[in-house]
C-alpha cells in the first residue's frame, strides 16, 4: 500500500523500495519499514518536476484555505528548466533586488565553505552548512519586513545575512570569543540577534515552531502589523511541537507563517521515514488553513510564496503553512558522513537543482549578469569572508580565548545573581 | 484586608495584575468562559475581556510553548496547567527552552512566564491528580519555584512572581484551596479565622526566596512547604517539644540562611514533604544544611515524605505523611 | 475567516459565534478567540444531519486511502431518522445480535446511573458516566474480537462490559475495595482487564494512543492476525501524542483502529476551542490513510466502520482513523457542571438523539422489540446493577475498607521489592 | 574475552541480545541503516532485519510511546535517545506511563523497555549535547536508572537492564564510548590496555544495583558515576589521600550498604557528579548517608559537581568538574 500511496504526484520523485529487498530476515515480519529511494551503490532516479510555472494560480491573499488545497500537493514554480520566470506567482523585482539576492546567497555559502574549513582545521568545535538551501533564507529574509520577528531553526543562517547581522558577528559567535553576543554559550550557528528580531535558535529539533505561533498570538493581541514567521526540518515534522503549532494557530488564527524545509533528509533518516504522509504542505488543509508547496531552489518561487502569506496574515487572514521542497547538499553537519547512507550523486541529480546557479541564470537571460560578473562576486566573497575571519580570530579564538572570564558562567542564568550562584562563583574563584 | 481563602487569593492576585499590566494574560484549559475547573480564573474572563483570559486545546506542551512565544514577544503570560501530574508534555519546553533562553542567548532573550499549576493529595486523586513534582524543578537552573501555603502568601507571592522576568513556576497545593488541612482526612477545616486568610484587596508583594518562620521553639527545626505545613504545625502545636516550624515557600532560589541559621540554634532537623524520598527537594536541604551546619548538628536530619510509589487511591492516608509519621520522628530526632 | 470557514459542511450544527458578542474588552485586540455555538442562556440551533444513510460507498477495505476522502468529511450512517437501516454500510446483524447489543448498552447506562447515585451518596470518591455514547464502546466492542488489543480512555466503559468484565469486579475497582484486580490503586473507573485483553485506562489523556500504534507494530512484528484498537477524546487530539499516533502508523502502516470520539466537549471546552479544523478525521489524509466520520450515536453505523477498518487491518491495509460524532449528555465528571458553561438542553436536542432510543427503535422497526419489552430490560438491569452493588459493599467500602493492607502500597513499583522500598515499608509498619 | 570500547560494548550486548530473545528489537533515530550518530547499533540491522532494528520518525515522545505498546504487546525494546538532552519530550510517557504502568493496574499490565540516551559532558556540546539529566529519572518511582563507565560495564549492565521485566534509563556517558577521559581536556585516552575493556564476546550479566569499589582505601569515601569516576580517580592516583573510590553504575534502586559500609570505615565523604549540584543524585546520596552514618562522620560530606547553571560552550572546562576542584575538596574533607 505505502508504495502506489507514495508513487501518486510525487514531486520528490524516486520510488520507495521495499524493505524486503534489503533485509535480513525480513520475510517472517509483517511490520512495513519504509526504506529511502536511494542508498549507497544505487544510482538515483529523480523524475524531473512535473509542475511546471504557471500551473498553480496566485489566488488573493484573504482567499479560503480551500482554494489552496491544490498548492499543497502541486508545487509552486517560477523559474522555469530554461531560467525564465513565468507564471502568476512571479513577484516581478528588480535586476537590483535579483542581485542582492544572489549576494546574500554567495555570501551564504562561501560563509559556509569558510567555516567548514575552520571546522576541519580545528578552529571550531562544529559547524552545520546550509548549502543548496541559499533560496529559502534569502527569499523569505527579502520577502519580509525589518519588524517581522523571525524563529529560524539552525540551518537558515541566510536569514541572519539577508537581515544584515555582520559576518564578523556571526563568526565570532561560532568561535565562541569574547565578541559573541550569545557570550560563548553556545554551539556554533546557533545565532542569536535581537536587533534584527531573530530569535535565539535552540538545538532542540521544532521549539521555536509553536512558540512562534505564541509570539504571533501576541502581536494579534496588541494588534501590532509586524507578523512572525518560522522554519523547521521536515524531519523535525515528527515533533509534537508541530502539531501544537498548526493546531493552535487553527484555533486563534495569528499571523504567522510556518516553513517546513524540505530537504529529503533528516541526518541519516529520509523523509520516507519521517511520515507515509505525501506532502507536508498537505497537513494544513484538516486545520483549516492554506499550505503549500514551493519549489525551495527557485528563489522567486521562495519569495512570491512567502509574500503571499506575509500579506495574507497581515490582512487578518491568519497562518499559512509552507513546504520548501529542497535537498540537503551536504552532509548535515561536521559529525556526519553522509556517504553511509545515500549515494554522493544523488543531490548532483535533484531536480530542483542549485538556487544560486538558476538564480544566476535568470539574471544572464535578462541580460543582467554574466558568468564573469558571477564568478567576480565569488571570488569578492570568497577574500572579504577570509579576511573577517582572520579579523575574529584576532578577537579571539576557541582554543586560546580570550573568552568572557569563568565567573560568567553564571550570568543570565536569572536576571540577577541569586546567592546560591553567588557562592559557587566564589567556590570556582576559589 | 478581605477574608479569602487560596482559590480567592490566586484570583485577586490574577485579577490585580490584569489591571495594572496590560501585557498580562490568563489562559489554559477551561481557565477562560468556566473560569477553571478549581475557579481559579472565575469571572476574569468577562471582566478583562477574552484576548486577555482564554481557553486552549487541551496541549500543556502546546500551552507552554505558545506562551514562551508570547513572552518573548512582550507579553507577560500567566498559563495553568490544570494539574501539576499533567505538566509533564510540558516538560522539554519548560527545561530546555524556557529555562535556558536567556543564558543561551547571552541575555537578549527572555520569556517572563509564570507557570500555575495545582499540585498534591489529600483529594483521592490517586496517581494522577496527586503529584508534588517540585523536584523535577528545583533541579532546573534558570527556574525560580514557588509553593505558597496559606492565601496572604498566595496572593503575595503571585504577584511577585507574574512581575518577576524569570520563569516561575507556582505550585499551588490544591488540599490547601479551600482550608488548612491539618493531617485529619475527616475534618474539612476552612479559612475562616486563619490568620493567613487576612489579605489586602489591592496590590502587594511578598518577596521571592524568603522563607517564614510559622512558629518559634528551640529544641528542633521542622523545614516544610505546601500542604505539610500545616500537619507539621498540628502535630508541634500539639507535642510538648518547642520546634522551629519554617515554611520555605520558594524552593528555588533557596532562603538557605533562615534555615541554617535556625539550624545552628536547634542542632536537629526533619524535612517535612508530600513528593516521593528518593531525590525528593528534601534531599537538597538535607545536603546543604549537613554542610552549611555540620558542627551543630546533634542528630541525623530526618526526612519525612511521601513513600517511592506511585501516589495510590485507596490507601491515600497511609502514603501521605500522616500526622503519627510526623510525631514519631520528632520523636526519633530529639531521642538521638 | 473562522467563521465561515466553520459553517460549511458542517454536521456538527450550531454556528460559531464571534467573541466579540460575549468579549469585555475585545475591540483593542485582534487575537481571534472562538467560542461555542451556545453557550447558558442560549437556544441551542442545530442543524439536522444533512447526510442520509447510503449517501456514502462502502469501499473494499484495501481501496485506496484516498478513495475514503468523501467520508472524512461526510458522515457515515445506517439507521435514517425513522430508525430504518439503510445503504451500504448496513452490517445486517441478526435481530438477536441486536438485542445483544441493546442489551449491552442499557447495562453501561444504568451501571453509570447507579455508581453516580453511589458518588452522590458518598460511597465512591469520584465516577465518569457515557451518557449518550454506549453506541461508541458497544458497537466497536461487538465488532472487534476477543484477541484484538484495546486501549480505551476513561468513557468506554461499554467495552468492558461488551467483552464480559462482571459487574461486580468492575465496581469494586470503583470502589477500591479488596477484589479490586488493579489493588485499590487507581481512581474510579480507570478499569484494567488482562483477562479481556483491556489495557489499564490512564488518567493523562492521549497517553494511550501512540501505545496502541506501538502494540499493533509489535503484532506486525510477529505476524500474528489480531488489530489493536484505541480511543480518545476530541479535545484530546491537540496532545502531542495524538500526532505521534497518526505519524508513526503512517510510517509502519500498522494494524490499528484510532477512534476520536467527538462528543463536542472536553470538560467546559467546546470543540471549536480545539481545534480550528472541521473534520477531526480529515487529519488521516496528510498522513496517508483513510479517515471516516461516523455517527457515533448510530449503533449500526459504529459497528459497521469498526469491522471495515478490522478487516482493512487484518487483510494488511494498515491504520483508519475514525471519528465517532457524538455528545457528552451528562456532566464530564462528578466534579464537573455543565449547567455553567452550556445550555442545559443542548444534549436533548443534538441531531444524532440517544443511541439506545434509536437501536430499540429499529429492534420495534423490525418487529424484534416493544416498548414493554424495554422497559422491562431496563428495570430488571437496574435491579440486577444495584444487587450486585450491594454485594460489591460487602467485599469491602471506600471508607471503612477492608483495603488490601497499607504494606501493598510498596507492591508493583517494581517486579520485586527493592531494598530502600522494604525500608520504606518497615517505617510504615513500626 | 575480545578489546571493546565503550560503543562497541553497546553494540556486542544489543548484538548479543538480538541473537537470543526475538522479542528483543532495537530503534530511535538514525538507529537503522545508519548505525546511529554513535555508531552504537552499526551493522545489527544488516545482521537482524529491518523489522528487528529499525530508523524511527524524529520523535522521542512517538519513540518511548510506540516502545511501551510493544512492550506491553509483548515485545523487548530497546529504544535509543540520540542524546540525553532530547529526551525531555518523551518525559510523560516515560514518568506517568512507563514507570507506573504496573503498579496502576496491580501487576496486570508492564512494558521492559531499556531506554538507551548518550549523556554527559566533554564534547563541546553546549546546552544541549551535554546533559545529565539522571536526577529527572531518580526521583521517578518504577524507574531502574544505569549509568556504566567502562565497556565490560556497559555490556553486562546493558545486558541486565534488558533481560529485566522493570523499565530501565540506560545512560551512556558519551565521553567515555571511546576513551577514559580522565579530565585532561587535550589528552584523547583510548580503553585499550584499561582493564574495563576486556569484556567477554558473548552472553553475561553485570548485577543491576550493585555498587563497585574502584579503588581501595581507608582515609575518605569518594562516591561517582559515569565519566566522573575517572577523573576522580586521575585525582586520587595523584595525591597521597588514601580514598576508597566507589562507582554507584546503578542509581536507584542504589547499593547503599557498599557505599554506608565505606563511610563508616573511612568517616569522610565526597559526592562527584557532572550534572548540576542543586537537586542533582548527589543531595540523595548525602541525605541517606548521613543518616545511615551520622556518627561515623568526621566531616561534612562534600559534592563536587556541574554547576547549577546550562552548560556552556566556550567555558566547557569551567562547568565540568575539575581535577583540581576534586582535589581541593579532597584536602578541605582531609582537613576539616
Ligand atoms: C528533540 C531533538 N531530537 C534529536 C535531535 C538531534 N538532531 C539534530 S538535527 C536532527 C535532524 C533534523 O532533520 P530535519 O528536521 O529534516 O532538519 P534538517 O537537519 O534536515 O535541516 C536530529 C535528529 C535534536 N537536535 N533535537
Ligand atoms: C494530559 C492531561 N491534561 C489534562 C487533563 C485533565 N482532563 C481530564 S479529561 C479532560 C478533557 C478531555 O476531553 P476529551 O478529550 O474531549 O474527552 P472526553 O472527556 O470528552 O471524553 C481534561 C482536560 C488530563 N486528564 N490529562
Ligand atoms: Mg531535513
Ligand atoms: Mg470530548
């Protein structure tokens, strides 16, 4: 059953095997353990996108859920195979804005490629990528205004750059030194920046999600403009903590916006095994709310979806659940290998294919960019984020400080120093 | 000054905030249009309006969460989970997010919440509507914990509490709502002439981590909170040994002082609590005082605590320390 | 939005009024809070069941899950308003089947009667009656098979006594008393019965759910052919565990039966404060499997969507969610009163009446039945009940025991008694 | 008698016990095809099937709660928490229903899960990789709660824990699985050589409840568990205080009369642990030892432990205890 269930309009493409093929002692069991599509030594079989622009139609943003339900097993697309836009999802921005958006998204990632060969030169303690992911930060961080208050999981650091958070602050948080505005709290890439109303990130898989929900009670509550807007893995899908989000803002209707990434994999586990369930976009719709699914590497497609609920949830019209259907380039973080568990070409062969490269190609078909320009930016990137770097370090780094002194262990554990903690301060000093 | 009993003093308390702080908001299950299954929140609903005093699903996970998202963006939510037995989905909310958001975040991020909720026996709940986990919270870093025994304190410590920006959890024994129990699972006493059952309309604090001395002796320390005060109190009151009777009321930060120093004076000490032993708070005072005190101790600190099962239905008096249970270890303490 | 979105197709009645109507200080704020269609004072309006018997197919068990669409938002019955069984879903049980079955369901009425009367009169600390849903347990119970596995809540009492739990031992666990097989440790009603394959009922509500999922995937495990079945509130579905359930039955395609009884309220809480979404059963879409909406007041129909959905998972087709339209006609609890926050005549005029009314209408239907003939079942049930209550005092009452010895408390923590608990257990003693 | 460290040790047992009892079956995420983010499953779900070692949704909650249906449907499982930090959302299934399934319905009705969850410090993991939340589980009646520190330990334990018919929290402390750290932050030690590293290749049972005595000596009692054990003995190796040094291994139900029995012999005692001090295992070990040995005690007995604040990241090495926080407590008991 599980198999015809999940060959049906299956964007993700790939056929779920069953497990039979590659068990042990299967045959005496009934129990069904889905299996991904492809493991190490396959060869991967993507279909391409059957969706294509222009399928799905922009309905007005106080339409009834109920119009929706056929975006939340299509998926939105506005670039098409060629790097045109089409379609009425197209939100129509400018050459300037298209290439702000294909900076923050090169930053994004040589961000990430620099950080990673700290990582690997023991200059962090951890480091997690958000590569092939670059199109769901920057199109949601552009498509949203300075006052929306955003609940990120870890791996949208884009959103910290498309919101302007220094690099420098950023990397000295991963360092953990004495610039950290967490104060060396916490492990790297888990940000925090109150100035730009992005809120601490937790490593604990979908908390931020119905807190969100709670946050955006509160600005309904004061009747406030701004909305809230967050994102969680489809893996962490599987928390309770999703399901309190979508179902309380089904009760008071805020506005938020609830962004499910996509990227087939949770760590080792694909997303076969997260749920039996199709699409996740889909859950929205027995809440009584809109979902939908976008193609997650199309950043016009990114930002016309998020614009869309934006307007939506500022209007009154409520929440709105978002899948970003993307892939998860890299290995999840710098404790994994994912060449363990799925084959190395298989994120080579999404369908979906790079956000920076087709993003990069709409703006050579409008006559706006070139390869040259491209690589260019890169390479401008590639030195300013080297030369940061080496400025953090100056500042500090994680081996050899300095770092906040030891008796700040035990600030911010309440807001005053209570005496207990006053005594084992002085037991640490002494 | 009004005669109130608990369930009254918590809902002046909620009431006097809701008026003087518009970013204070109510809400849990059944807490909004019934105004709660303990009358908790009665009234507050018509009179502060429904986006301030309001009904949730049925998710304490749900409930906490959404108020953590709410205090972070400015409000100041005081949500009830209807049972403390119950709070447990709650639970990786409460520990990993609401206590640690402003260490993790260097400072900028905090989530001033106060988290109500009923907890103890004496009501034939058995398992489920009997718990004391304070325990599961005094070894919470970044949670103040509260359990007030009388209306004054209640009402007192509430609101000091709701105005506190750390996370409070407020357990509220709910054997206490309407009267002080005194051990007699017979007697329904009521507020009526307690002293503590004196509280002012209006607003007032009682400060966080100061413990009350109830009454004062010199031969022996008696260190409880909730419910146990009072079965503490009747059996002192009725012995000829002159006790220390000291109500901690906030377990966390701890008022270690008032108790040493009663400690020093007495030399013996017994710890007076309705939660299981075995790393039960009473564990905690037991460890700090033998430390803080060690030279003036005359004899073992006893404890005497709910026994480590599960909280049974029929046999209710005899898993609650019971007033003999008490009087045998007075006993014990000032024989050693 | 909420509004209108709540009037369609909705077969619950009633409309959802804004707060505004009933709000101190709304107009500041824009945080929608719901509230229930009638609240004390009220005239309850409810709509009559749109839906007709054979309005909805009966598809093969193993259809497609997508095919039972229409059914999770539609409702399936068999008795039509003038107690005629009608349509496909027609289980065409014998006359004495039926009788059986009415037998059944007036037997957990007055058993609920009596032990109220008892609460009142002080003998019990605590009861919980299901008024208005024996057609939920019975039907279910005479659909499933002695080997199957059940997990009820609290309110289907009807289940023990389908599978033959005595009287007798079911009100000494009310009571407490020393033939209480679970020793006087649980509150009243909160029924275990090894023998009938009846999971011990927990007070935290929802905990049972995701457990049934797990027992029927330790049954996939061994390849043995009994289904397990499970059961909780409306307001319950808004737990963690409830998603939990649903999720993991996606992914392992067990064989299990989720029953939502929907009777409308949780405690004061109106189902709109639940939940936002119309359907409760429209939830299994997203997740990949059949959802059907039943009216739970219609024996016929309960019993008819149990046995599709055993089969669907005896045959390998995996988990159904089935939500049982009902109402909670008496108060939730002992400790509860209705009158406060509900009109008091909303259950006399819910659309699906009283489930015993109309299976003894549809036994006189069928020339099976008279009026006489239900009263007599009637008072010689009660008389039969208020015997064997009296026998149920003699083993032992609540307050004046016998109990089992105070020392027992220290049983079943652990499989054996631990050293510190022996300790424990001598303080007790001495 | 094979050379394992401590993750293979956890292997060999879940291997082992897989081969033996077909109820046995072993999951949570990453478990599967993956072999777990530890490596602690690797390779059983080739050797066992897929049905008998499987990868589960991203859900402890689901995870505990599937696992205690099977269990009470007649199954073993051995569910993992991929880190002890992450098991907070399955806290209700695992106090409310796990640990008082039995005892709520008379015996009738029980699940014998071994819940398996990394813990502990060392990793620069921050807040949340490097929890030890023992204590939330050693006040849980109805819980057995084991933590090994070497791998001959944590395979007979291991073993044990899921031949028992009682649910056990099997905490793995993370730092030790390759290595026995022993408090030296740039040091990485290997088992090789380390005398818990020969552990027998096939079946065995390790005693639950049964403390052992580390090392032997006369001057002071030092009582650990888990990574701690080592850095303690590091401490005692290097000093000329003549210490008996006693590792708990299983938490509750606890071994008291080895520990009162080495108290009483030496009148001095410290309590060393890695989760914070407040209400941490360490306060009930104190409370029954100076019970059970208040006149054989010389001096206060003293806890060395995490502090009572998160763990941080940056200042990893300031939260743990210290070889040198060890050693002053070691001269202050000596001195006192
Ligand atoms: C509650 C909890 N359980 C487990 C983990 C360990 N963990 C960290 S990330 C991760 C996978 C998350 O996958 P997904 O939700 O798809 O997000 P992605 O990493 O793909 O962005 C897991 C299991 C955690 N951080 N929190
Ligand atoms: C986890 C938990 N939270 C709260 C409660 C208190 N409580 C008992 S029943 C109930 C309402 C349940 O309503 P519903 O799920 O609709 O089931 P019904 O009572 O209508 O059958 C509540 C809130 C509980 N038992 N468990
Ligand atoms: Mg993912
Ligand atoms: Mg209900």
């Amino acid at each position: 059953m599980a198999d015809s269930k999940y060959r049906v309009e299956n964007p993700e493409g790939g056929e779920q095997k069953r497990v039979a093929g590659r068990a042990g002692r299967e045959s005496a069991s009934f129990l069904h353990v889905p299996d991904a599509p492809h493991r190490p030594g396959d060869e991967p079989r993507f279909a391409r996108f059957t969706q294509q622009p222009g399928d799905l139609s922009r309905p007005d943003p106080l339409a009834h859920y109920e119009q929706l339900r056929p975006h939340a097993t299509g998926l939105v697309r506005v670039l098409n195979d060629d790097g045109q836009a089409a379609g009425p999802w197209d939100p129509k921005l400018s050459p300037a804005e298209l290439r702000t958006a294909l900076m923050i998204m090169v930053h994004t990632r040589q961000l990430d490629r620099r950080m990673l060969t700290m990582q690997r030169q023991g200059r962090l303690s951890f480091y997690l990528e958000s590569t092939g992911e670059e199109a769901v930060a920057a199109g949601a961080g552009m498509a949203l205004l300075p006052d929306d208050l955003l609940f990120p999981s870890y791996r949208q650091q884009g959103l910290f750059l498309a919101r302007g958070m220094p690099l420098l602050d950023m990397m000295c948080q991963c360092i953990g030194n004495r610039s950290d505005n967490s104060k060396g709290r916490q492990m790297p890439v888990h940000y925090s920046w109150r100035k730009g109303n992005l809120v601490s990130i937790s490593s604990p898989v979908g908390t931020q999600f119905p807190q969100a929900v709670g946050a955006a009670m509160a600005t309904a509550y004061r009747g406030e403009s701004h909305v809230v807007a967050t994102w969680i893995g489809e893996g962490t899908t599987a928390q309770g903590d999703f399901h309190y989000a979508l179902n309380f803002a089904s009760v008071y209707m805020p506005p938020v916006l609830m962004h499910i990434v996509n990227n087939q994999w949770a760590i080792s586990t694909h997303r076969n095994l997260s749920t039996g369930g199709k699409s996740f976009a889909a859950r929205a719709d027995a809440y009584g709310m809109p979902g939908i699914r976008v193609d997650g590497n199309d950043f016009l497609a990114v930002h016309a979806v998020t614009q869309w609920a934006a307007d939506r949830a500022r209007q009154g019209g409520g929440p709105t659940l978002i899948e970003l259907l993307t892939y998860r380039a890299g290995a999840h973080s710098t404790s994994d290998d994912p060449s363990r568990y799925r084959p190395s070409d298989e994120g080579r062969l999404w369908p979906g294919g790079d956000p920076i490269a087709r993003l990069a190609q709409h703006l050579v078909e409008l006559g706006e960019w070139s390869d040259e320009k491209q690589q260019e930016l890169e390479h401008k990137a590639e030195r300013m984020i080297a030369q940061t770097y080496k400025q953090a370090e100056k500042v500090g780094s994680l081996a050899d400080g300095p770092h906040d002194p030891p008796e700040t262990i035990f600030d911010d554990v309440y807001q005053n120093l209570p005496e207990h903690l006053q005594r084992q301060r002085d037991e640490l000093g002494g | 000054m009004a005669t109130m009993n608990m369930i009254q003093a918590v809902n002046s308390a909620l009431d006097v905030m809701l008026e003087r702080d518009g970013n204070v908001c109510v809400f849990g299950e059944d807490v909004g249009y019934f105004g709660g299954v303990f009358r908790a929140t009665e009234g507050l609903q018509k009179k502060h309006g429904t986006h301030r005093v309001f009904d949730t699903p049925l998710a304490e996970g749900g409930i906490v969460a959404t108020a953590i998202g709410m205090g972070i963006n400015g409000l100041r939510p005081v949500p009830e989970v209807q049972f403390a037995d119950y709070i447990y989905p709650a639970f990786d909310q409460i520990t990993n997010e609401l206590a640690k958001l402003r260490y993790r975040s260097g400072g900028e991020w905090f989530a001033p919440l106060t988290v109500r909720a009923p907890c103890g026996g004496g009501i034939r709940g058995a398992l489920y509507h009997s718990q004391s986990p304070e325990a599961y919270f005094t070894h919470t870093a970044g949670l103040t914990v509260v359990m007030p025994s009388n209306p004054v304190d209640a009402k007192g410590l509430l609101i000091s509490s709701i105005e506190s920006d750390d996370p409070v959890m407020f357990f509220e024994p709910k054997r206490l709502y309407r009267g002080p129990f005194d051990g007699d699972p017979h007697k329904v006493p009521s507020w009526q002439g307690h002293p503590g059952s004196d509280v002012p309309v209006g607003h007032f604090r009682t400060p966080l981590s100061k413990a009350v001395l109830v009454r004062e002796g010199d031969a022996v320390t008696v260190v409880s909170w909730g419910t146990m005060v009072h079965v503490v109190r009747s059996v002192i009151d009725s012995s000829d040994v002159s006790a220390d009777l000291i109500d901690l009321r906030t377990l966390v930060p701890m008022d270690l002082e008032t108790v040493a120093a009663s400690v020093r004076k007495t030399g013996r000490c017994i710890v007076v609590h309705e939660a299981p032993r075995t790393g039960g708070f009473g564990a905690e005072v037991v460890a700090l005082l033998q430390e803080e005190c060690f030279w003036h101790l005359e004899a073992p600190i006893a404890r005497v605590t709910g026994w480590d099962t599960p909280f049974p239905h029929a046999l209710e008096w005899d898993y609650m320390p019971s007033r003999k249970r008490i009087a045998d270890a007075l006993t014990r303490v000032m024989e050693a």
